[in-house]
C-alpha cells in the first residue's frame, strides 16, 4: 500500500465536539511536544513579558486559529517552521515552568492519565539558561502541573535532539544524568528529509551503553526505509508516527495483507508505533482520517498507540484524536482502551509503575464506561 494513493488531501478537520464517553476515559500519551502545545494566551502573555514582537496577532483564538492553518500545509519542514513563535517565548526558567505546569494540567483536564512530553532543551538557550536549569525548570513545572491537578497524571520528559544540529550526544547524556528524575528517555525530531537518523548513531550508542530508553521520529516525510535505520541500525525502541511502515505492506485484491520482513519484524517485536493522526493529515503524510494507515496497522496487530503530537500547531487533544478516529472507523471504547494499555506496556516507565497505571487507572476507569 501506498499513501499517496488516495485522493484530494483533507485538511485538519475543525474540531467538533466529542463524546462524552471519550471525555472520561482515561488516556496515555507518549508523543506530546511541550513547545507545539502551549495555551495561545499564555504565548501572548509570555510574548509581552519577554518583548517577543514577531506574533501573527495577539488575540488567542485567532493564534490558535493561525497555527493550525500555517501547519496545514501538507509538508513537514513548514509544518516545523512555526515553532520559532512558541520557542521565542520559551526562553526563562519561569517561562518553562510555566508551559510545563499548564501542560501537566491541560493533558489531565482531558483526561490523560499518563504522559512523555518532550522537547529539545537546546532550542531554549537563546537567553543563556543552561542545559540543566532548562530540564530543571521543566521537571519542576511538570511536578506543579501534576500538583494542581490532584495527583490525577503522572508525566515525564523525553529529551529531544535536533536532527539538523549536531547536538544529539550531548543531549543524549543529558537524558542519562537527569533520568529518574523526571526524564523518562531521548527522542531525535526535525526535518527528515536529509537528515538520516544514522547521522547520529554515537547519541544512540551512548544511550545504549547507559541502558537508557529512546525514540525516534521516522517513517513520517521519508518512507518504511527510515523506519528500517531507526530500529534496525539505531535501536530504537519505539517509533515517532512510523506509519510509512505500509510501504513494507502490500494489501491484495481480496483484502489480505502480504508483510515485508521490516513491518513483520516491527509488528512482531512488538515496537510501539507513536501515531498522531490530525499532524499526518497536516504535514502530508497521510491525506484522509477515513483512510488513515492506523486501522490497517491496528487490524494486522502491530501495537498501535494515539497520540497528539502537537495540541496546539494540529489544533487537537487526545480527546479530539479519539473523537476523529471513533468517527473514521466506528472505534468503540474497548479499542481506544487497548490503545491505552498498549501506550503504557511501551512507556519508559519501570514495568511495576507500568502495571499499576494499568491495573488501578486504566482498567478500572474503562470498565466504569460501561
Ligand atoms: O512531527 C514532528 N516531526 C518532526 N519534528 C517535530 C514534529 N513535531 C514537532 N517537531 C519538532 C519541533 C519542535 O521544536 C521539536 C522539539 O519538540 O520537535
Ligand atoms: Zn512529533
């Protein structure tokens, strides 16, 4: 199967409302960005109180408006071009408390239970913080966030490296000396195109030799090739979006599917696929929910997750994904329940932790849905 066979592509859709049902179920996410999900007042009240002058507009509701369109452009590069806002106004130690508390809250307000969030501490030195007070600063927010939110969400962070900078080992070793406090693993994002994940194989071989969790956005602008690097040759754990897998999928006539030895060798490892439906649509990488790779995936069993990349650039929530996606399938809640058990068997969390969320928080809260 190839994605560009379908058709016109559909924009992000509006959101609409969503089910109560999906509202209360719980929810895990490992594929959030702190700085693509920042509320759009605090950005303009952060924007102030920095002198950031370069906003599109300073009402909230046309910002939100503004980055979901400017997202929307069907090519990742331009997709990524509009976090130089959010970063620009990410750049003190109050700055990243603040976003991170209110992400902590935001996720749990929506009922999440259970989330990594990441971002690439170097993107937030522009004002002389150092590596350590930036992860500081946002463990502490996340504790806070956690805190407001009555203890109902546990986070943690996953430090990003850039793919086009040459940063990736040192924060790779940032990862290692701030794990188990607070940072959960590693994550490499950016542009694809051109930057091979390959590029940064000693970032990995560290996090290897430290025994340290990562994940690596692939298989999201370049195809299951780049899938192939990041597990095969990088090690990866998990797979950021990864739904270019299908090009290592071939579906018959009769609807049966034929897999490649890549897709087989992913679904049968039981790798974790961090699938962010509405940012697919945005950056191209797929064209129509109704036609979205993840129900194909999910049907040949490979171990699927939901996720919202970025709340506010693809202008969603988990409830919202949740919502697109009962909308495009007809998913009921024992499927998005096993999207969520299977987020939290994937998370870089230790299996005792991860058997409690399961046990006491998602079970008991799937099976109060009635
Ligand atoms: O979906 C994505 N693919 C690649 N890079 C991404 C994606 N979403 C966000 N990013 C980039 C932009 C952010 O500044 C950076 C760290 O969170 O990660
Ligand atoms: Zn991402």
């Amino acid at each position: 199967m190839h994605l560009s066979d379908n058709s016109a592509a559909e924009s992000a859709a509006a959101p609409g409302p969503v089910a109560d049902w999906i509202r209360r179920a719980p929810k895990a996410v490992l594929h959030d960005h702190l700085d693509g999900g920042l509320r759009p007042s605090t950005i303009i009240e952060l924007a102030r109180d920095c002198g950031y002058g370069e906003l599109p507009t300073e009402d909230p509701e046309a910002l939100a408006l503004w980055f979901r369109d400017a997202a929307d452009s069907g090519s990742l590069e331009r997709y990524l071009e509009t976090f130089v806002h959010t970063c620009a106004v990410m750049q003190t130690r109050e700055a990243l408390f603040r976003v991170a508390a209110e992400c902590a809250e935001d996720l749990a307000a929506d009922g999440v239970v259970y989330a990594e969030v990441r971002y690439a501490p170097e993107q937030h030195q522009e004002r002389g913080l150092g590596l350590d007070e930036v992860v500081d600063a946002v463990n502490e927010g996340f504790r806070e966030g956690e805190r407001r939110a009555g203890g109902r969400i546990t986070v943690r962070a996953l430090l990003t490296g850039m793919r086009h900078t040459r940063r990736s080992l040192e924060i790779a070793e940032l990862t290692v000396a701030h794990r188990d406090r607070g940072v959960a693993g590693f994550d490499i994002a950016g542009g694809e195109i051109g930057n091979p994940p390959a590029d940064h194989l000693p970032a990995f071989q560290y996090l290897k030799r430290h025994n340290c969790h990562f994940t690596i956005h692939a298989g999201e602008a370049v195809g299951a090739e780049s899938v192939h690097e990041a597990v095969q040759v990088c090690g990866a754990e998990r797979i950021g979006h990864g739904v270019r897998i299908t090009d290592d999928i071939q579906v018959q006539d009769d609807g049966t599917a034929v897999l490649g030895h890549l897709a087989a060798y992913v679904r049968d490892n039981r790798i974790a696929l961090e699938v962010c439906p509405t940012s697919n649509l945005q950056t191209g990488a797929a064209k129509h929910y109704a036609t979205h790779p993840i129900d194909l995936l999910h049907r040949l069993g490979f171990r699927v997750t939901l996720n919202t990349d970025n709340r506010l650039v693809s202008g969603t929530t988990m409830s919202r994904e949740f919502q697109h996606m009962a909308d495009a399938f007809g998913y009921g809640p024992e499927v998005f329940e096993r999207f969520t058990v299977a987020a939290v068997e994937s998370a870089f969390l230790p299996l005792p932790e991860r058997r409690r969320i399961i046990g006491e928080v998602i079970r008991p809260g799937y099976a109060a849905l009635g």
